[in-house]
C-alpha cells in the first residue's frame, strides 16, 4: 500500500480541472491526478503514483547519477582500486 | 521498466555486496522501516547474502499491520450497515477483526468495494447520493495525501454523503518509540523513500543526532536496498551517524511541497494506537476542525467497541523487531496468509506474510513462543 507505483505520463486529459493524466503504467493506460505536483508532467515524463496520485516525478538526473555511482563502484573493484565512498 | 529493471542488475548487486562484505568488521543490527523494504529483502534473499555480522530487523512499516483492532471492529462496524458503501484498499479485507473481517461481511452481502483510486469513492458518493460512501482512511504518509485531498474535493464539491474512516499514522514517532524501548536493538535505519518522497528527509537528523544512529533513505529495489545498507555499514564502522539519502530519483529534500500544504490542512496530528505496539504520542493524524464533518467516526455511532486480540498471536513483537516472523510458535500452523491471526500475515507489506511466501522457515532451536512476550515499547496496550 505504502509502495509507491511508478507510471509514465502519456498525455494529459482534457477537462478535469486539468488534474487527469493518463498514464502507462506496466502496459495499462491508467487515469491518474495530478493535482498534487507542482505543476503538470510532460508526456514521457515518470511519475510516483500513490493512490490514484501521482505524488513525485521521478528525477532522471537523480537516478542516472545514482546508477552512474554504481557502475563506477563496480569497475573501481576490476580495477583493483578501493570501492567509491559514499 | 525504467527505473526498476536497472536497479535489480545481479552483476552491480554482487559488487555491492563484495563492498559490503569487505567494509563489515563488526556486529551491526540495521533496521529497514518500510514493509515493502521487507519484502524485497526476503524475496531476494539479501539477508542471506550480507556478512554473518549484519542482522537485518524488520520494522513496523506495514500500514495494515498497525492499523489498530478497535479501528478495524469500527470499520466493521460501519461496514455491516445496510445503508453504506464501504471503500477500502484490497489488503485491509482479510485483516482480522475482534470476530470477522471486511470478507466476511462482503461474501454475506454487506457493499465492501476496493478501491485503487481514493477519488473513485468519492464519485461512487456523487452517483449514489441516498447510501452513505466511508473510504477506510489508512497508512503512512504516503497515503495520506491522496486521502487528504478526497477530503478536500469532497469539502469543495460539497459532497455530504462521504466520510473518511480516518488511521493515518506517521514514521518519524515511531522511530523514535522502538529506539527510546529498552529492548532495542537498532543499530542503524533504512528509511522508507516514498514516505521521504512526499515528507522530505528534514525530520530525520534529530533522530539520528539523538539516537546515535545513521539513517539512510533509500528504495525498494535490490540495488537501492544494498546500497543504502553499504552507506549504513560505512557509518557504522566509521563510528558517524548522518542522514544520508540513496534515493535521490524519488526523494527530494523537501519532499512534495502541495501535498505537504494538502497534509497540513485537511489533517492535524494527534496521538495514535498501533496494533501490537501501543499507544505512541502524537504518532498520527486525525481531521482538522475544518474537515471534522467529513470524519466517519462522528458520523457513526461505533463507540463502545469491545476487542479481543487473538491470545498466541505475536505480531506486535514482529513489529517491534523484537521477534522473526518464523520464531512465533503459530507461524505457518495456526496462522498463515489464508487464516491470518495478525495483521502482518496477511498485507503484501507484512513480515511474516513475506516469511511465508518466500522461505516457510521452521523455527529455529527450542519453542521461543513459549518465552514470555516482551514490554511494548509505548505505556498503553493496543486496541
């Protein structure tokens, strides 16, 4: 329930106070509002869904970082190097 | 799926797990918070793979798990009416009452529907306005802005005939009961990132500064749990007890400001009861002044509710990380997912559910269940 459902905004909805987007979420094309983000996501953007709620968009600069971190950890020890701190 | 699929890399999960193996020197008991953590981590079988050094405790992070059993038998209650629709997400339909649970009233012709989107109960009270529509109001603060803002729309649109059956409870208290419990053993805490993702990570170093110990944020997904285990471990050795966030794709500092604002006004905090745990202050919410008509517990007379917890049922301890779901003596006998004693057999978030899906581990060594139950960690009983 707490786990948050991540979906990728295909477009927004007309009507509804500008609050629906419809969202791909594993395959489905699901309605969800997003009346509690800052301002509408752009088509293609991810979202966090809670609820029905898209609550967070999902920061791509975050997670290719964070995935760069990894991947940097996991070549630092083919290289014999100590693994990269935190 | 993006996102998702490159955060279950086997490849980066053993480099992570060498790191983590060559920075462990001591004994360190990590407590991940969040049920969903829970799950990924038995499913993967991530404990299993850590240095015999790092004990992973399962935390109180299940929102069906706490949900205390007079809410329950209220919602019970409210639900057996002839004259309601009930609303609730699908976990909280086979968590047993004092005596039935939501199924039971369904499968006897009582109008209990899941719902997945909080909205879709507040349109079923616009297309029906003669039944009363109560949307069963539970979970951390994850859930409670989508809850929150039904309130608000209901408020706004005027909708009368809808209430919320309101047991929001919120993470940072709880935290701090289990480590302020003399029998804790927590070393280091795996924060929930969702919950972090709408409340932000500003609540978080007073806990770490006063408990002395690292927290790190992180997700749900292999690599984001042995990641933010590396960092802990880190922390650990190096004698530091930070905030740290691992989860930066979902966790921004200051969390999700609109929906913060959405908390802040329909919600106010207020003490709460968690099952199995007790009475924690100021551990959750309840409707402010100004939303208190739409509160399905005024609107209801279920006062009076008498509760009987099952006697062998040993959750709360679960909860507490006091006890391994496979160490109770009714685990997988007289409680399994399909006759669940207590709430945590029976939600996808649930210790012992994900115990019993993934491992039906025997209890180890001599009966532990016959040992006496430990003290809660707060002064009242549940219920």
């Amino acid at each position: 329930m707490c786990l948050g459902i991540p979906g990728r905004v295909m477009a927004m909805l007309p009507g509804y106070g500008d609050q629906l987007a419809l969202v791909e979420v594993e395959g489905a094309a699901r309605k969800v509002n997003i009346g509690l983000l800052d301002e509408a996501p752009a088509a293609g953007q991810w979202v966090l869904i809670h609820m029905g709620f898209a609550v967070e968009t999902t920061d791509a600069a975050g997670a290719e970082q964070a995935m760069s971190g990894l991947e940097l950890m996991g070549r630092s020890r083919d290289d014999g190097a100590p693994g990269a701190g935190p | 799926m993006k996102y998702l699929d490159e955060f279950s890399d086997p490849d980066l999960a053993h480099r992570l797990l060498d790191q983590i193996h060559a920075a462990t020197t001591g004994h360190w008991a990590i407590m991940e918070v969040c049920g969903g953590q829970t799950h990924s981590i038995i499913r993967h079988g991530i404990d299993q793979l850590l240095p015999d050094g790092i004990e992973m405790i399962h935390g109180p992070g299940c929102p069906v798990c706490v949900t205390p059993l007079e809410v329950i038998d209220k919602a019970l209650a409210i639900a057996e009416r002839p004259d309601v629709i009930f609303c609730s997400f699908g976990d909280m339909l086979r968590v047993p009452g004092s005596s039935q649970d939501l199924f039971r009233i369904k499968s006897r012709g009582g109008d209990v529907r899941v719902v997945y989107s909080t909205l879709y109960a507040l349109a079923l009270a616009r297309e029906h306005p003669d039944p009363q529509e109560v949307l069963f109001g539970i979970g951390f603060e994850t859930t409670a802005p989508a809850n929150a803002m039904t309130v608000y729309q209901a408020k706004r649109m005027g909708v009368t005939n809808f209430s919320l059956l309101v047991s929001h409870v919120l993470v940072p208290p709880a935290i701090a009961a289990i480590m302020e419990s003399p029998s804790c053993r927590v070393q280091a805490l795996l924060a929930a990132g969702h919950v972090c993702s709408v409340m932000g990570t500003a609540g978080y170093p007073e806990l770490a500064d006063r408990y002395g110990v690292p927290i790190v944020v992180t997700g749900f997904e292999p690599l984001d749990i042995l990641e933010g285990i590396r960092r802990t471990v880190l922390q650990l050795e190096q004698g530091r007890h930070e905030v740290e966030n691992a989860y930066p794709r979902a966790v921004p500092a200051t969390g999700n400001p609109v929906a913060r604002r959405m908390l802040e006004d329909v919600f106010e905090v207020t003490d709460r009861s968690w099952r199995g745990i007790g009475m924690i202050p100021r551990s959750g919410w309840r409707l402010s002044d100004a939303y208190r008509e739409w509160d399905a517990e005024a609107r209801f007379d279920v006062g009076g509710i008498h509760t009987d917890e099952s006697a062998i049922c040993r959750s709360g301890e679960v909860l507490q990380g006091l006890l391994k779901p496979h160490e109770c003596g009714a685990f997988g006998k007289e409680c399994t997912p399909r006759n669940p004693l207590g709430a945590t057999m029976v939600s996808s978030e649930g210790a012992c559910a994900a115990y019993y899906l993934y491992r039906r581990l025997a209890p180890p060594g001599p009966a532990p269940a016959e040992t006496a139950p430990a003290e809660p960690v707060a002064a009242v009983g549940h219920g």
